[in-house]
C-alpha cells in the first residue's frame, strides 16, 4: 500500500494484482510524470469512507431481509443475496483501506511493509473476487429467468435448491481461485486480458439471453392481446427480467470505465491522452463503490417482497435504538 501520496485513494493501484497494472503501466510504462495538462478530478478520502460505510449497512439488510423472509427462498433471491454479497467485497475493503489511509495519515498507525502487503493481497482477492463473481451471478440470474419464461412447466424440476446451492458454490470457488492466480500473476498483460475478455464475455452472453427473452415475451403477449381482448399485467418472471436488465445497465455503467481503463493499459499505455484518463482512476472508483450502493436500492424498489421486509428490519432496528 503506497502511502507517499496519500492523496490518490487507491483500492486498486497497490503493489500487486491490478495495483501493479495501474501504477506500472500508467506511470513506469509512460516514462513520465503526469501530464500538467490533464483535469484530475480531486476525491477525498472521507467520501470513499462515507459511501463505503453507506453501501455496507444497505447490503447487509438485503442479505439479513432474503434470509429472514421464507417468501424469498427460492433461486433467484438466492442469486441476488449473493449479488449482494459481492457488493459487500468492495464496500468492506473500501471501508478497510481508507481507515488503515486515515489512521496512517494522521500518524495513529504504524504499520510494517510485511503487513500491508499481506492487507493488499486481502483486499485485492476481494476486489477481484467481487467483480468476477458479480458478472457470474448476473449471468446466472439471466439463465435462471431464461428458464422461469421458457421452461416454465419444468423450472422446478430443473432448477432445484441443491442444484443453486451447488451453482453458488461452484461461482465462488470459481472466483476466489481465479483472483488469487490473477494477483499471483499480476505483472502479466495475459490476466488484463483475462478480466477484460471474461467482462465482454458476460455482456454478450446476458444481451443474447435479454434479447431472445424480451422478443418472445413481445410476441407472446401480443397473441394474448389480440385472442384475449385485453392486455396483461406483466408475468413476475418478466418482472425479473427487467429488474436483473436495470442490474446490468447499471453494473456496465459503473464498471465500464474501469475495464476501459485495462484496454487502455494494454493499447496506449504511453499514449498522452490515455495518461490523461488514467488521471482520473479515483472517479472510476467511487463508480465502483456506487454500483454497491445502487444495487440494494434497485432490488428494494422492484421486489414489493423484499421492500416490506427491509421496512419492518428498519422499523425494528429504529424501535429498539429508541
């Protein structure tokens, strides 16, 4: 953990995993100091702490909510309760890290180099282990509201609770291993690659998916229309559909400029533009972290379930403070 310059608030940019790639690449590769001539967006260390801590406390009612309501026991709460979890990652190694930065700035913390780097490589598993299994949960949400419209007769039979449990196991230890080989490997361009392809990968597996869903829904509740005389509410499994498309725009917003970021690493690394938007890393963060803090808001607003139980865990938790 680099704090000479306490100023740049890095989650990423540390001595290993993508740390090494952005201060490597963006500052070593370039052979040069930042350009004078680039706009740097200036972020305080108190508003990644604040949103951070904000974006924990959401996640963890939802986590608390789907656990304690048996009405949300079902495969796709399940899913998005492990969304959940990922978003969890970032804001707790945010939270993490800009205590540990504080704490160091204001001289109440020393700190030996053996224990910030074992604090890095901690915080960065979970960084990567957050963005690689929030794209495997998004896609397998996808696939579970693929089958919910298209295999409606059989989607019990075919996805079963142990057969969840056991795809949430599998994403997670997928992940957790995968980021684990991507730090120990981290000065090679092969795991940028990895990441960014593995990124397009989940866009375009979700938008074949989205696309084939919401065109046959179209066509079947236009037959409905025109044998019925009437039009229908839209079923709950296409309410799914569109909650989980809202999670994926979102998600693509809020992490798109980071993984724009790693194609720039590997395209134009001494390209004076490009050093220009490595500039400006810190803002590509708080994206980041507000992908965590918009996550919950958007499952609460499109799930009337799940918002009457964050309602009651909110009342009860303001009851027994007063």
């Amino acid at each position: 953990m680099d704090f000479s310059n306490s100023s740049q608030h890095n989650i990423f940019m540390h001595h290993d995993y993508l740390g090494d790639f952005l201060q490597d690449n963006d500052t070593n590769s370039s052979g040069a100091e930042p350009n004078s001539g680039c706009f740097q967006i200036q972020i305080p260390q108190e508003l990644f702490l604040s949103l951070g801590l904000i974006s924990l406390v959401e996640n963890i009612l939802v986590i608390v909510a789907i656990i304690k309501n048996r009405n949300l026991h079902s495969p796709m709460y399940y899913f998005i309760c492990c969304l959940a979890v990922s978003d969890m990652l970032v804001s707790v190694s945010n939270v993490v890290e800009t205590i540990v930065m504080l704490l160091h700035d204001h001289g109440l913390l020393d700190v030996q180099p053996g224990m910030l780097r074992h604090l890095d490589n901690v915080i960065d598993v979970m960084i990567c282990s957050s963005v690689v299994s929030s794209l495997s949960f998004l896609s397998t949400i996808a696939a579970d509201r693929y089958v919910t419209i298209f295999y409606a007769l059989r989607y019990h039979s075919i996805m079963t609770t142990q057969r969840a449990v056991g795809i949430i196991a599998a994403v997670w230890l997928a992940s957790v291993t995968s980021s684990i080989f991507f730090i120990v490997y981290h000065t090679d361009n092969a795991v940028i690659v990895c990441l960014v392809t593995f990124f397009c990968s989940s866009l375009v597996f979700n938008a074949v998916l989205y696309l084939h869903m919401f065109l046959l829904a179209h066509i079947h509740s236009r037959s409905i229309a025109v044998n019925f005389r009437n039009k229908r509410r839209p079923s709950t499994s296409m309410k799914g559909a569109i909650t989980l498309t809202i999670l994926l725009g979102v998600f693509i917003v809020c992490w798109g400029p980071f993984f724009l970021h790693l194609i720039l690493i590997l395209t134009c690394p001494t390209s004076p533009l490009c050093n220009c938007f490595f500039l400006n890393f810190n803002l590509f963060l708080i994206l980041i972290i507000c992908n965590s803090l918009i996550d919950p808001l958007i499952y609460a607003y499109r799930s009337q379930e799940l918002r009457k139980t964050l309602q009651e865990l909110l009342m009860c938790s303001w009851y027994f403070s007063v």
